[in-house]
C-alpha cells in the first residue's frame, strides 16, 4: 500500500492562496456575470450603476492579478530562504523540528 505524502506548510499555504485566488476569480466572474445579465436595463440610475460596478470589477480584477503576482513570488522566495536556512544549518533544523514535535505531543497528550 503506498504512502499519502504528507503536505508541507508552505504547500498549504500556497494552497490556500491558490483557493483564496480562485474564490475571488469566481465572484468577479460573478459580478460580471450580472453585469451582462443587466445590460438590457434602461434608466439613467441603473447605467450610472452598472458604470459604477465595471470599474470596481475592473480594478478588482487588476489587484487581483497584481497580489497573485506578488503572493507567488514571496512564497517562492520564503522556500528558497527555508532551503537554503536547512542546507546551512542541518542540525539546528533538525533541533528546532525535534522541539516543536516534543511541544506537539505534549499538548496533544494532555487531551
């Protein structure tokens, strides 16, 4: 029987990153969604509305890209950090994972 490889943090991290990026892709395309469903509607107040509501889609979409951007090069830069720390430093890597598995299990053995 195979093993499930355990996920790392910083895979969860990114993980919930990726999940956080797509929930909000799927409410823009929401947004947008309902803008064109609107797009037959007459009136000054649903236009200036419906302006309204495509610039902010607009400039959501923008600091959405722009934080993706952002999030994806800082995760990648905080493993390099983490590689490098645990490739100069092996013993203490292993001291400190030592350490917080001995705090885990005492705080999951009072329970």
């Amino acid at each position: 029987m195979a093993r499930k490889r355990k996920a790392t943090a910083a895979e969860l991290t990114q993980s919930s990153a990726d999940d956080l990026m797509e929930d909000l892709q799927s409410v823009l395309e929401d947004a947008e969604a309902l803008l064109s469903a609107t797009a037959g509607q007459a009136g000054e107040r649903i236009q200036q509305v419906r302006a309204r509501a495509e610039e902010t889609v607009r400039v959501v979409r923008d600091r959405l890209t722009t934080a993706q951007e952002d999030l994806t090069r800082r995760a990648r830069e905080a493993l390099g950090d983490a590689d490098e720390y645990v490739r100069e430093n092996p013993w203490q890597s292993i001291g400190v994972a030592a350490g917080i598995a001995f705090l885990v299990g005492l705080l999951a053995g009072r329970r």
